[in-house]
C-alpha cells in the first residue's frame, strides 16, 4: 500500500501518540492465553498490558443471564467476555507476543481447548474468594501439558499464606504461585515474564530428557 504523506499542517497542535508505530510484520508470534473463573480480571489483564488497543467481545451483562451465570460474587460486574479478549506485545524486531484471554462462564469452557493449542504457555488468574473456579483450567491445562503460573489477582480477599493457595488447588512444587494487580501495566508484566521464564525451563527440560534418548538410539 502507498503511503500517505499529511499536510503537517494538519498535525498541529494535534497529540502526540507516545506508542511506537507497531512493524507490519514478525517473523515469530508466541501465543499466551489468560484464563481462569468468571470475573478473575482476564479481561483486565489483557487491557492493561497490550500495547494496541486489545479486540474484546464484552457484551453487557443482563438479568436473563443470572439465570444461566452464577453472578452472586460479582455484582458489580457488568459486562463479560463471550468469545475472547486479543492483545498484543511486541518483544523485538522479529518476535510477537499474542494475549488470549477466554471467557470464564462454565457455557464457554469449550473454547478453552481450541486456545491452549499451539500455546507457549497460560496464565491461570485466581480470585482468593473464590478458588474454586481455577479448578478446571488447571485441570485442562494439566491435561494439554500446557505450562502455565498461577496469579493471585488483588481484589482485597482473604490473604491466604501462598502455601495455603497451593494447598488448596493442588498445585504441582514446580509451577509458579505470584501476586498480580491485573490493573496496573508493571504487575501484568511481571506475570507474563514469570511464565515465559518457566516456560523456557520447562521446554529445557524436556529437550534435555530427549537428547540422550535420541542419541541412544542413532545409528553407529
């Protein structure tokens, strides 16, 4: 496509977009999908940390649906995610990163399979009030051989001990347990690093598991 150059006349006193001019193109794009019970904040998350403006499917919230959603720990919520959240992150000249965040109604758990394929790895954002809705993602996760860290996401609940949280959704010593404010850009962050480094270790270790199998079994 052409470019188009502007009268800077027009560009007067107009104001500055302080983002860099994203690159047309990216050699490596690494997919991260955001899950976890209705309400945790994936949405948020996603908003706070892309450096476009994140694609989402929010529709409004209505009273038909309180009959098909449990909203009893949400009532300030008025809005929810029915399809997904998309964002983005660049990390250099040539890799992408690619934020998914899925729908946490239990009628849209069925997409959940269709995001985690081909995904670097997830990040399971639990409320401390309600620990229970991070069962089945850790489950599907779990099951996908998925990577993936736990995020506490701070909406003033109970401060549970991180052994306790552990404790109670079973997680496995290896998988990373941190402390978020979906709101806040520097914490969301730190979240995505958290799994990219246990990612990394993880895809590591498998790769070294292999090689002295794979040279084993080679031909003399």
């Amino acid at each position: 496509m052409d470019s188009v150059t502007s009268d800077p006349a027009e560009s007067v006193g107009a104001e500055a977009d302080p983002r860099p001019p994203l690159r047309a193109s990216a050699d490596n794009g690494l997919k991260i999908v955001v899950v976890g019970g209705f309400g945790a904040g994936k949405t948020t998350l996603v908003r706070s940390v892309s450096e476009i403006r994140p694609l989402s499917t929010e529709e409004t919230m209505t009273r038909a649906g309180e009959a098909v959603d449990d909203v009893s720990a949400v009532r300030d919520k008025n809005a929810t995610t029915v399809a997904f959240d998309f964002g983005r992150i660049t990390l250099d000249a040539r890799n992408v990163l690619y934020l998914f965040g899925a729908p946490g109604q239990e009628r849209f758990w069925f997409l959940w399979d269709r995001l985690f394929t081909g995904a670097l790895g997830a990040v399971v954002l639990v409320d401390t009030r309600r620990l229970d809705d991070s069962w089945y993602a850790i489950d599907r996760l779990e099951r996908h051989g998925t990577p993936f860290v736990v995020a506490r996401n701070d909406f003033g609940g109970p401060d549970f001990a991180p052994q306790a949280i552990r404790d109670a959704l079973d997680l496995d010593p290896d998988v990373p347990l941190v402390h978020c404010d979906a709101r806040a850009r520097n914490s969301s962050k730190r979240v995505l690093i958290a799994l990219v480094e246990h990612a990394k270790h993880r895809y590591r270790r498998s790769y070294d598991a292999q090689v002295p199998a794979l040279t084993e079994e080679s031909p003399r």
